[in-house]
C-alpha cells in the first residue's frame, strides 16, 4: 500500500509540474486585473476588478473601508461566518454610508442554493453597483462566487472560469466549495484536464 501511494504522489506532483509548466489556464486572457488609479494603491488585500463596477477581495478593514468609499462603492457583501466581524464590518459600512449585505458561507460546508443564487442577483443588479465581494482571504468563497459570475453572467467557459479561480489562489482541497461549482456548471474535468479535480 505504501508503494501504491508514494507511486501516486509522484505521478501527481510530475503532473502538476508540468502543468505549472505548460499553463493550463488556455482559451481566454486571463490577464492580471488591476487595482484602479484613483485608489493609488489599494489597503485591501486580494483587491482585484471583476468587471466596471464589481470588486473583489479581503476582508476590508478601517483604511480598506475608507479606500472603498473613495472607490464610491455603495455595497459591500461579504460571505464570512463569525458574528463579532460581521457586527463590526457592519458599523464600518454604515458610518460611511456604504450599504452592507451579508450572506454568510462556510468554506468547508457545501453552500445553500439559495445564498449562492442571492449573491449572483446582487453582483448582478446595477443599482447597488459599485459593488466589492469579499470573505476573510478574498480567495475561496470570494473566487468561487466570482467563478459561478463568470459563468452566469458572461458567458465564460467552466474550464476558464476555474482557471482564474486558482489563479487568485482558490484551494481546491476544499472539496465542498470546488464539488459545489462543478456541480453547478455541469462541469465534470478529467484527472488529465485539470490536475486540482483530483480526488
């Protein structure tokens, strides 16, 4: 069994190098978003453009709140589980008269339809736009939010969508999240496709 596995763990890490190697990010430009000019740089980490009017990234703090009410953002969504942060990210948005959505998800549970269909209608819905996503990382909830958006909203392949996810660094040990969005994009890719689908 021992042998079994160390014969494995080779085979996936010589794929994965040469995956690394070769890219397998292919059929769309997934150039680095950048973070605006009029922010002069950006307090918030994993800051990126989605789209004109959508933000995504790291929990925000004080100076991230200020930075994203001179960004003019009017609402804020975020997706992370504990109660004292979402009480304080609450207060922040209010004294800036930003509006504050929170649709709590947990990044190791497979999440609810109905939460996931709500953030799409609010990354969807012009009227609240600007509009920044965020969970504590920017990269698990956030990208997968932002993937299931790509797909849904603009028409980008599964295979593509995925690719930026890991690009801004989604982990796809977290099974719940990632089986939630093959499962929701129909997507089935084969070990050879895309080496982080391995189970």
């Amino acid at each position: 069994m021992g042998t079994d596995f160390r014969k494995s763990f080779r085979a996936v890490a010589l794929l994965a190098s040469l995956l690394v190697f070769t890219g397998f990010g292919r059929g769309r430009d997934l150039s680095e978003p950048t973070v605006p000019s009029s922010t002069g740089g950006n307090p918030i980490d994993a800051f990126y453009v989605v789209a004109p009017g959508i933000y995504r990234g790291a929990q925000p703090d004080k100076a991230g709140y200020d930075a994203l009410k001179a960004l003019g953002v009017r609402t804020v969504v975020g997706l992370r589980t504990s109660g004292w942060p979402i009480f304080r990210e609450s207060r922040l948005a209010e004294a800036r008269g930003i509006r504050f959505i929170s649709v709590p998800l947990g990044s190791f549970s497979t999440p609810q339809d109905r939460d996931i269909h709500l953030v799409l209608d609010y990354l969807s819905d012009p009227a609240l736009r600007p509009i920044f996503i965020h969970c504590r990382h920017g990269e698990d909830r956030t990208g997968l939010l932002v993937g299931l958006y790509r797909v849904f909203q603009q028409n980008w392949t599964p295979a593509d969508a995925y690719a930026e996810m890991l690009k801004y660094n989604f982990h796809p040990l977290l099974w719940a999240l990632r089986d939630y969005y093959f499962r929701m994009t129909d997507w089935n890719p084969a070990p050879s496709e895309l080496i982080p689908a391995l189970q």
